[in-house]
C-alpha cells in the first residue's frame, strides 16, 4: 500500500479549499477607523460595539467615511441599519478631486433609502448622472429592506458589470464603463430638517474581495433585470430579450428626413458616439428637418438617452404619419416632449403643463414629480402595447393613457391635433426624432418590439 504524507496531504486539500472559496479583507477593524478619511461635510462619524455610527446633522452637506485605499474589481458585503426617514448609502468606485466640483464626492452609490419609496440596493450616480438603477420596476427587491432592522448587503463590481443584492434578494443589474476605480465611502446624507438631527445610520462587518472576484461571482440567473448604460451598445443579455438599436451611433442607416428619401444633408451631426441636432433659428422642422426611422413599429419599447441643452426644444414621436402634413411644420405623431422646463416658453402654453418635458405634447401632462437631470443625459422610454401606452423618465412613469377610447377623443378634439383624422388611433408608424431649432443630443436609441 501506498503511503501518504499527512502534512502534504493537508496542505494540498487546504489550498484546494482556498481556491474555491473568496478571500476576503476586512475593511473596517471593529476598533477606530485606521485605513478611512472623512471628506466633504461634517457630520459625526463613532465607533462602539464594532459598528461604525453616522450621525446626521444640520448645516452640512453629505459627508462620507472614505476608504483611504483605491478598488477596482471587487465584491463588496457589509450589514447596515438606518434610523427611520434618514436617507444614507454607500459610495463605490467614486472619487474626490479637485477638478471636479472642487472636490465633492461623486461616483456609484448603492443606495440605503427607508422612506415608502423603498429604493434601498438601487444605484445613483452621485453628484453626477443622478440615477442609474432605481426599483420602480421590481417590487421583489423593493421589500427587500428590513426597516429598523440589520440588513446585509452585497455589491458586485466586475468590469463593466455592476449588481447589488439586499438581504439575499436580487436588487440592481447594472452595465455601465464611465468610472473603472476608486474608494469605499459611508455617506451621511445631509438633512433640511432640525427633526432629522441626530439620527444615526450604522455599518458592520464590512468586508472586501479583491482576489480574483469574477471567480466568486454570483450566477446572472440569480440577478436583477440588466439595464445596460455603455452607449450605443446591446449586451448579450439585451439581445437575448429581443433589444435593438435603432441608431448605431455611427452612421445613418436605418434613418432618413421625415420628407425625404434619403437622410439629411444639413442639421444633423455625429460626434463620437453622440447624434446632434443643431442649433438653427428655434423654427419646427426649418433646417435639416426631422428624422424619421425607415421602418415603422406596432407594439414596443422604445428608449433614447438625451440631453438638453439650455433653453431647447425637442421631442421624440412614435405612431408618426409622414404622409400627412406636407405643409410647413413637423411630422404629426404623439410626442414625448424634450423641453427645458425652465428657459423655454412652450412649457408655459397648452393646458396644465402638457407640454412639459416628457408629457405627451399637448395631451397629457407628465408628473410634475419626474426625475429629470439638468445638464447630463436622461433616458426616456416608451412603452407601447395596443392602445395602453406609458411615458418612462429615468426609471420612473410620469404619464399613462389608453387611447381609441371616448376619452381619448376628448383629448385630441381639445388639443392642436383636432384637424389630423384618427390621429393618434394609427396601428402602426414610424418613430421620429425632432428638429425644433435647438441643440439637442441623442444616444442609445435602441427598441425591443413586443407580439
């Protein structure tokens, strides 16, 4: 019989168990806060009983607990437990530097958020895009939360790939390249209140995996919906769900003038990545024209990331009819209004705001409510099915209708649109990016079409 040497033999069945198991870093040492940097504000942070305590006050702006060290790859886990009503989160990947907005803290939140809106694991872009991955579509990952309560944490940050889970529960699914490093942060947010002062939000047990991650990444089936932000791209996940673009962020296939064959000879650009309507006179359709896709669509999703520049005026339709309306003007079809709310004077004409950013023109308004980013990209989406149609900003629904009904004839007999024969009630159109005059940018235009 062969004989074997135990202390090899352990040896090798030892480093057999490390290699499948994560080897992780504490970040935090239970006894004072050695390895992290406050910056930005001046709210308290205290260690006790192996916790690290954030305690809110007035007069401040956010203030986070920093890590002193830089993370690129990492999964992340920590327990945490906020007082009732005090909003917190912890930074990843995010950074302070002195070009930057002189140094205030911006970059990937995972969010800690104990109000009803119950956005806790979401993502937010702080100081930055705003809002990445809120839950409004996922009531599962939304009672995630346990309020009052400890809550246990996981973030997974692997390349371009980023998701969160809360308490075991599946939260965010995020794709997104703009920031590849930085640190670790526990956020006090600052307060308006005086009642707010002095509620505490608490860490523990928080520890890091460097080594490696991608090798103890949790499987994509126990994820989140993905909601991929890397531009003009459709992601193996997105084309398996049925996702295309409709603007391929290079070159003009696939879109022609409203009133043409062919696309646009002037008024429209693409710089990088990036399709520009130019700045004319702030006439409707008086320079290069809209632009409409060749193909026309049914039943859809619909979503355009695009930014407004100050005072512009835009707008993207769907159910359009380029057959009609041959006189001056823009293509008639319901709009999703892009419109600076503040400096443009249309957001003060039609009726209680329904031409506001993101209503449907002249129609419906959207919820004054709506989640909109000025100066940076927003997302819009449109969610077509039969005749029930909703309007998305950032993650969130600011406008719901049915048309082909009484009320929906009330609506257009009242509106701009009344002398348009069964407008809006078309099967089919095509979708329609509009040249108003103004400077308005485009990316990420892509559609998923539905039975």
């Amino acid at each position: 019989m062969k004989k074997y040497n135990l202390t090899a033999v352990m040896l090798l069945f030892t480093l057999a168990l490390c290699a499948q198991t994560p080897q992780w870093e504490s970040l935090f040492n239970g006894k004072n806060l050695k390895g992290w940097e406050k910056l930005n504000g001046t709210a308290e942070y205290k260690v006790a009983n192996g916790e690290i305590t954030g305690i809110s006050k007035m007069g401040t702006p956010n203030t986070f607990l920093a890590t002193k060290k830089m993370y690129a790859d990492f999964i992340l886990e920590f327990e945490f437990k906020v007082a009732d009503g005090l909003n917190s989160g912890v930074q990843f990947r995010s950074n302070s530097l002195k070009e930057y907005m002189n140094g205030r803290v911006h970059g990937y939140q995972f969010e800690i958020d104990p109000s009803s809106r119950a956005w806790t694991g979401g993502i937010y872009d702080e100081a930055r895009r705003g809002w990445l991955y809120p839950l409004t579509e996922y009531p599962s990952a939304q009672k995630a939360f346990k309020n009052g309560e400890w809550n246990k944490a996981r973030i997974e940050a692997i390349g371009n790939s980023i998701r969160t889970w809360v308490n075991g529960v599946p939260c965010a699914n995020l794709l997104d390249n703009t920031t590849d490093k930085g640190f670790i942060a526990l956020q006090v947010h600052a307060i308006g209140n005086k009642d707010q002062e002095g509620k505490t939000i608490s860490w523990r047990n928080i520890r890091i995996c460097t080594s490696t991650p991608e090798s103890f990444a949790t499987p994509q089936s126990q994820s989140a919906p993905q909601v991929n932000q890397i531009a003009n791209t459709i992601s193996d996940q997105e084309a398996k769900e049925g996702w295309k673009l409709l603007w391929d962020g290079k070159t003009t296939e696939g879109w022609r003038g409203a009133r043409l064959t062919t696309f646009p000879s002037k008024g429209w650009v693409i710089d990088n990545g990036i399709l520009k309507v130019m700045k004319s006179d702030g006439g409707e359709s008086t320079n290069g024209g809209d632009i409409v896709t060749v193909k026309k669509y049914k039943n859809f999703i619909l979503k355009a990331d695009f930014m407004i520049t100050p005072g512009a005026n835009s707008g993207i339709k769907y159910f359009v009819n380029t057959e009609i309306n041959k006189g001056a003007g823009s293509s008639i079809g319901c709009e999703f209004q892009i419109l600076d709310d503040q400096k443009h004077p249309d957001a003060k004409l039609g009726v209680k705001g329904n031409r506001t950013l993101g209503s449907l023109y002249d129609l419906i308004p959207a919820d004054s409510t709506k989640p909109f980013r000025p100066g940076f990209f927003n997302t819009a989406m449109v969610v077509v099915k039969g005749n029930k149609i909703e309007h998305w900003l950032n993650g969130v629904k600011i406008v719901e209708y049915e048309r082909g009904n009484q009320m929906w004839r009330a609506l257009v007999a009242y509106s701009k649109y009344r002398d348009w024969e069964n407008f809006g009630d078309w099967e089919e159109g095509n979708i329609l990016l509009q040249d108003h005059g103004d400077e308005v940018l485009y990316k990420n235009v892509k559609i998923k079409e539905l039975p």
